[in-house]
C-alpha cells in the first residue's frame, strides 16, 4: 500500500481545537516534524482537516 510523507509547515497555535488535535493524533508536534503514515482513508479526512498546516507527498 502507498505511504504518505507528511510534514507539519505551519503552527497549530491559534487554530481551531479541532485542528490542533488532528495535528496531535498524526503525530505532528511543532514545525518541521515529519511523519510517514499509510495511504487510508482515515488519514486523508485528517489531512483534509488540516491542509494549511501540512504538506504531504507520496512514498514508495
């Protein structure tokens, strides 16, 4: 299954509760942060919460 490279570019403070939490459960903690998640359809709502904070590109 594809993976999705994901880096935090922006900071989560003063966003909405939601927007942080969603950072916080991708595992992203402060600016500059990458993590590498699986291609699902749980993670892209996510990311779809939060597209102005992330940047993400595909693995192999």
């Amino acid at each position: 299954m594809a993976q999705l490279k994901v880096r935090q570019t922006r900071s989560g403070i003063g966003r909405k509760q939601n927007q942080r939490e969603t950072l916080r459960t991708l595992g992203l903690k402060r600016i500059g942060d990458v993590v590498v998640k699986e291609d699902r359809p749980e993670i892209r709502g996510m990311l779809a919460t939060v597209p102005h904070l992330v940047a993400v590109e595909e693995v192999d």
